[in-house]
C-alpha cells in the first residue's frame, strides 16, 4: 500500500512539472527601460519613456496612435513608447499598427509575437508593426526577428526577465537610410505546459494522478 502511495506521489509530481524542451510562445511581455539610437544623430542615446500599455503587454494586439500624428508633438503621447529627440523638445512617439497612417510602406504587418529558448537562453520577437513618428512623419521601425536574450527565469512560474536589441532603416523623411537602434528590458510570461502521460506511468496518467482503470 506504501508503495503505490508513493506511485501516485510521484506520478502527480511528473504531471504538475513544469519543463521546456523547446522554444514556447510568449504569452506577454512588459518593456521596462529601453534607449533609441542613431549614428551620429544621436551624439547619446535616447532614454525610452514607456506608456500604459507597454508597461502591462506588448504581445497580440495592435496599439493606434491617439494623438494627431499628423503634426509635431511636444510632449510624451504613446501608449507604447517614445522619447524627446536629442532633448530638443519635439518629440519620437510609437504605435504598433498593421499599417502606417500615412501609408509610408507596404503595410500588412502581423501584430507583435515571440518565442523564449529557456535551453538556449534566447528569444525572438516580430516586431515589424512598430512605427515611430516624428516631427508629424511616420517612418516604420520594426524588425520581424527582433533577438534578446533571458537575462533570468522562473520554469515553474514561465515568467522570465529579458534583454532585447533591433535595428531598422528609416525609409522616407529626413532621416531617410539611417539606422535606428533600439534597446528595451522588462519581464515576459509563457502559458505552462506540463508533460504528456508517457506508457511508463500509464496506469497513473488519468487526470488529477489518479491510477487508469484496466
């Protein structure tokens, strides 16, 4: 009777484990600090101010501007994130869209989506739906294979600490060729997976650990 106590133990043990063989899709991810740069037109970088909504989820869904993105905008807008340009008083701010207002490119871009490594220490985001606007011009500043790395985790929880980087060519405006660099840092969370029943523990796989019925 012990032993099969112990089974039993052991069996709702292997099927409340949490365990990460492969890349897993990120549920949410918060950006926390982050810094823009560019060349010689950043002599520094740029600290990032964060809105509402970057500071919860930036994963699954698109972010519309809510400010006239049609003229200069002198203070902090986004929902996403932005900074004042060089300190000169007008200011960057972001949205994640499908496509430009102002129709600056093609458009058609997927709402931001991304996978953790825990094994190998990396992740990986589709970022193409970022678009910076300054100055009253949109230019797109997305990457579709933004790269970071998990800087820590928690395998029970699936949360994890990240540090993620991604250029991106300004297409049009003033700025048109250079390269944006851009730094964020936060926290993420993946939905748990728990392993499958396997034919070892097969009389102890039905749910809640119980012992299967012959």
């Amino acid at each position: 009777m012990k032993e099969k106590q112990l089974l039993y133990i052991l069996a709702g043990s292997l099927l409340s484990a949490t365990v990460y063989a492969a890349p897993e899709e990120i549920a949410t991810l918060a950006i926390s600090s982050g810094e823009f740069s560019m060349g010689v037109f950043t002599p520094v970088p740029n600290a990032l101010s964060f809105g509402s909504a970057a500071s919860a989820n930036i994963i699954g869904g698109f972010i519309a501007p809510d400010w006239d993105s049609d003229a200069p905008q002198f203070d902090f807008q986004s929902e996403v994130t932005g900074f004042n340009f060089n300190g000169g008083g007008v200011w960057v701010n972001t949205y994640l869209a499908i496509a430009s207002a102002q129709n600056v490119d093609g458009g058609n871009h997927p709402a931001p989506t991304g996978i953790v490594d825990f094994a190998t220490g990396t992740l990986s985001l589709d970022m193409s739906s970022l678009y910076a606007n300054w100055n009253g011009i949109d230019f797109n500043q997305g990457n579709a294979n933004a790269m970071g790395t998990v800087t820590s985790f928690d395998a029970a929880a699936g949360t994890f600490t990240y540090n993620m980087t991604w250029t991106s060519i300004v297409v049009g405006g003033p700025f048109n060729g250079q390269t944006g660099t851009w730094s964020i840092a936060g926290t993420g969370t993946i939905v748990p997976v728990t392993p499958p029943c396997t034919r070892k523990i097969k009389k102890l796989c039905e749910f809640g650990g119980r012992p299967a019925r012959n």
